[in-house]
DNA sequence: TAGCGTGTTTCAAACGTTTGCATTTGTTTG
DNA sequence: CAAACAAATGCAAACGTTTGAAACACGCTA
C-alpha cells in the first residue's frame, strides 16, 4: 500500500511482479494477456480505486481533454447559462472545461489566454471583453494552431469560428413591437459601440425606424457603456427632464431597462400606458420586476451548446476547415411593461 | 520554424545548438550561465512565444495548481458569486480552477470527482447537492491525500473543513425581524431537510420563536424540497385556503419568498401590511420585485474567497492539520416585503 | 606536467502512460 | 530432439520539464 497518493500503474505492476506495459494492456482489455493476469490486475485497479493519471495521458498523446473558457464574469445570468451549455456538451464528450473570467478587463484576458496556452488546453472558447480591440493576443493562439471559437460577441478578421445570437433582428423586433405598441418616439439606450454587438443593435434600431417611415434621431441613441441601472437611470433623467416626448424605450440590456423603469417611476411616467419599455437578453428577473419586463430572449444554454460542439468538431478533424458564423434566433418576449393591449 | 503547435525548450534547444538543460536555466535565470547563451535563448523564446508545458510540469511536480470545484449549478447568482471568489483568491496564487457542475444529481457529483481525480487537481471544494447522503466517493479523495474544503453546505463526520454561513443565525434574525414587525402566525417554507443547512434555519426559526415566547406550530413549517417558485406559491396556496391566519412568512430561499409573495398577491392579501414576507441569499433580483423583497444576505464571493484561500493553505503545508469551519457571518437586508414602521 | 579550481555545459533520471518490437516461456510438430 | 510456433510478457522510447551529478575546457600554480 502507498503511503500518500494515488496508485499508479507502477504501483499495480509492483504489486504483483509484472511490468507497467502488461497491466497497462489488461486494464484496457488488450488481447494477448492471460486471464489470470488480468483479472488480478482489474481486482487490485479496484480495490485501490486506480485513476489513470490524466496529465501523464495528456503529455504522451499531447492533447489534455480541456477545453478552455474566457468569459468577461461568471456571475451574470446569461453567462453562467451559457457556462452551461459549454459544461453539458464537453462533459457529454468526455472533455473538461477550464474556466477564467477576465471581468471585462482587456490585460486580465491575456492573463487569462496565457494561463489556458500554458495549460495546453485542446481549445478555447472566448467572448471578449468590452475593452478588447487589439487582438495580438488572440491571433497568437490560431498561430499556435489552438482551435478558436468566439461566442456571443462577434470577432470579425480572424479566422475563427463564432457562435452568436442575430442581434440585428433582436433589436430590430424589438423596435418594430414597440411601434406596433404605437410608439412614436423611442429611445435606444445602446451599449458600448466597440462592440459589434452594440453596432448590430444600434443598426437594427435604425432600419426598424426606417421601414416603417419614423425619423431617425440621433439624440434618441444615447450609449451606456457599463450597462448598469444607475447609469441608465441617470441617462433617462436627463432625457425626460429635456421634455422630450419619449413614449419608448428599447434598452440594450435589461439592467439598463429596469433602470428606465426607475426613471419613470420617479417622474410618474406610467409604463407601458405612457412609456412602453422593452430590454434585452432576458435576465432572470425580467418577469419578476413590476411591471414584468418585456425582453429579447437570447439562447444562452445553446449558445454555449452549439460553441462548445463547433469547437469539439474543430478539435476532431485535422485539417482546418474554414471558418463559419452561426447565428442562433433571438425571440421578442412581450411581457407587461411594454403590453399596451391588454391595458 | 515548427509546423505546428506551441514550441518547447527543445526546440530552442535544437536551434541553438545546445542542451536542454542550459536553455531551462538561462531561462530560469540559474547562476553559471554564461551571459550570451542567457541572451540567445531569451531573445529565441520571446522571438517564438514560448510558454512553459504545464502539463510537463506538474507530471514531475507532481502538482497541478489547478483546483477543482463541484458545485450543485453555475447557473444561480449565488453560486456563480462563490465562483468568482474562488477564481479571484487562485488566480491570485497561480491556480487555475476546473469547474464541475453536478446539477444536484448524486450521480453527476461523482463522475465530477472522479474527473477531477483523474486530472489530479491539488485539492477540490465541495458545495454537495441536495440529493447526496453517502459520502464514499469524497472519502475516497481524502484517502487519497487530496484536501477537500467544502463550501455553503456542511458536511459533518468527514475529516475536512468547511466554510459556511451561520445559517441558524440568519434565520434566527430573520424570525425575530419578522416578530419585531408584530407578526404573530409566521410560516416557514424549509429547504430539503437532508440538508444541514435546511435543518439549521428551522432551527434558528424555532429558537426565535421560543426565545419570544412563541408557539412552535408543526402545520407553519412547510418543506419545499425544490426551492421554484411554483412550489412556494402552491404550498403558500394551500396554507390561505386553510383560513390559517398567518401574518409573516420566513422563506428559506428567494425563489421561494416570491412565491409567497405572488400567492398573497393573488389572495388580495397585502404586503407587508397584512403579510410580512422575507427571504434568504438575497439574490439579485430581491430588490427589484414589487414590493422589493427583503432576505438574509449571504457573502457568496466571500465563501468563494475564503473556501480557496483555506484550500492553498492546506495545499501548502506538508502536515494535515486538523479541519476546521469557519463560519461566516450573515445579515437581514430589510427591505419593504417585510417593512411595516414606514408603511 | 600534473594538479587544481572555476566557469560553463551536458548527461541522465524522474514524473505516468502507451505501444512497436523483442524476448521469454511452453507446446507442438517434423 | 531440434525446430517451429503461439502465447504471454518485458523492454525501451517518447511526451516536456527540472535538477543533482558528472564532464568539459580553460587558465593558473606548484
């Protein structure tokens, strides 16, 4: 018996006075091992619970069965939904996720690729963070010849794969709904603008207005960059304090929704009779505010599914394919606060 | 140039024409170098990006600096704030953290720890699910010498800290608030009871009622094994139909304060004024609803930090010291669910 | 010239596993 | 009885890194 430790087949082939390469060929049912061997064999494996040593496996087939996460935080409804996803579809393949959150910060997402680099994981799968426009630190990983995918937030002039949700149609649906809620003047507050996805969003906003003959008013796009409700809010004072006759609001993320909640709550705004406010990504507690929140559902279970699974197929073939952009549909979920139907 | 793949000490080694052992050390920056081969294999490492095999390294370590995490779901706010608190406190020492979700499933836990074993992590912590009673595949890795630190859940008889919330505590200050807004018939909607920490809230419940001079009323205690909403609203239900006259309801999780709150809703029965309702961990949420919902606040991303904090300091020290709990302190957020002085 | 010291470099083993090839055993056949 | 064969097992190298010990080249002294 072993001091400390897991047993090792060393430890197996000792025991029983055999070489490391016969129990290694018993425990995985090699022919031309004798019965009797091999049954000693898988009796001692389990009776001292043996685990084959995963990092001896990984450096001799030079590949670690990780997949690698960079994510800007854990702890937003979304992101751990598409953690996951991520966990569920490497899991089913026998491979492990290794994650780290660069909190939206562009240095600690180099640390972040530097550490899974070193780690050798097989693959990495990153959204970027808000800060990140220079990708050096990206382009050295394809370089390297590590499988990439993005996901969520779009890469554009890289080759690699990306996995996102139609931000352009979310947002577009989402102004069209307002207008079909009889809106006349709709506020967009908009996230950062470095962000493709914050670009798409802006980009759908306009061509909702456009098809169906509204002016497009610059002053009405107003950017919040942290996504946070206090920011929003703010932004919203403002606005309804300039005497703007703003009767709509689609707000790129929910915090910022619930933010312009806020704000016509304390100017005794009625929402959605006199302002109709909608959201995006459908957080958690979206249905739970008064007035329940409207919201453009993202897919972030199979967001990190179908990421996870691209990054897998890329993984499992040796030459690179080309590659691809898969764009998963958002859906407009109409909820009280931007109802004006039933009210 | 290699074809493929990130390049190795003997790659540099080969195109400089020395040894292995000389490019490891200038790199390392060991005496007895001389200061031109230090120079060349700096520049050549930097010129290639060269990143040290961790897998090479921990196979002759023999240590990963990698920590594992079994965690019932990524997906809560809660859990997902214990996350960060643990990525925070490794990174900050040079681990990495591989995270497994168990989804509250016995089985899953232990395909997650024999995961982790067979990747050999340096120590694991354990947030066990709900379903797990036998301990045997965690006895397992401390047998093995593996340190196990478990987190939010305690678990008891196993030779292992723990770092956790006083739950007693907390719900003992939960049900005296509740007294001291003059309710009089307060219901307890329980958590699973094969859980320590369900059966710790009942107790500081009971306590609380007893110390006040309070009947302790078998039918006001109700378990809700799953902790959803629908659960709380359907027991909650039930308990108004009855015609109990109940005043105040202490929820041993947010989900299921909000059911309450929607069932009294539904009965026309008014919050707080008629009915007090408070809840616990305080999700994100909590504030958001209407009327904002108060709760016991749990320090998630403090648990994280100080469950790996525990953990590097087990890992570090040869000698196994003796397992402590440490216990960490909790706090009623009053919000107006359950504010009576101010309605 | 042998001996010594110093500064620089290489050798070899180890970590745990797999696997092509070689070797050992035992049995059968010509 | 020797040769041929099959069955069972062992050897050794490889994956990338570190590190104690050994080796080398040099100049200096006795």
């Amino acid at each position: 018996m072993k001091k400390s430790g897991q047993v090792t087949i060393k430890d197996i082939a000792k025991e029983l006075n055999i070489s490391c390469s016969t129990v290694s060929r018993a425990l995985k049912d090699f022919p031309g091992i004798s019965p009797a061997t091999k049954k000693a064999v898988i009796e001692l494996a389990d009776k001292y619970n043996y685990r084959p040593n995963a990092i001896a496996l990984s450096l001799r087939n030079q590949k670690t069965n990780i997949i690698g996460v960079v994510i800007p935080e854990t702890v937003h409804f979304f992101f751990s939904t598409v953690i996951s996803g991520i966990e569920d579809a490497a899991m089913k393949e026998g491979y492990n996720v290794m994650i780290c959150q660069s909190n939206e910060n562009y240095d600690r997402e180099g640390d972040c690729i530097d550490a899974l680099m070193s780690a050798r994981v097989d693959g990495v799968l990153v959204c970027i963070s808000r800060e990140t426009s220079d990708l050096a630190h990206l382009q050295k990983v394809v370089n390297d010849g590590t499988p990439m995918v993005f996901f969520d937030r779009l890469v554009e002039g890289m080759n690699a794969s990306s996995v996102i949700v139609d931000d352009y149609q979310g947002a577009y649906d989402a102004v069209e709904h307002l207008i079909h809620q009889n809106c006349k003047n709709i506020v967009h507050l908009s996230g950062p603008e470095n962000l493709i996805i914050g670009r798409k969003r802006i980009e759908g906003y306009s061509s909702a207005l456009e098809d169906n003959n509204m002016p497009i008013r610059p002053e009405y796009i107003v950017e919040c960059r942290n996504g946070t409700q206090e920011e929003a809010e703010a932004a919203m004072d403002k606005l309804i304090a300039s005497g703007m006759p703003i009767d709509g609001v689609f707000a790129s993320n929910d915090m910022a929704a619930i933010g312009a909640l806020m704000a016509a709550r304390k100017a005794g705004i009625k929402v959605p009779e006199d302002m109709a406010i909608i959201g995006y990504s459908d957080w958690q507690f979206s249905r739970m505010v008064e007035p329940a929140l409207s919201s453009v559902s993202q897919p972030g279970y199979e967001i990190g599914k179908e990421a996870a699974n691209l990054m897998l197929q890329e993984i499992n073939q040796k030459e690179k394919q080309k590659s691809q952009i898969k764009i998963l549909d958002t859906e407009v979920i109409v909820r009280a606060s931007s109802n004006r139907n039933s009210a």
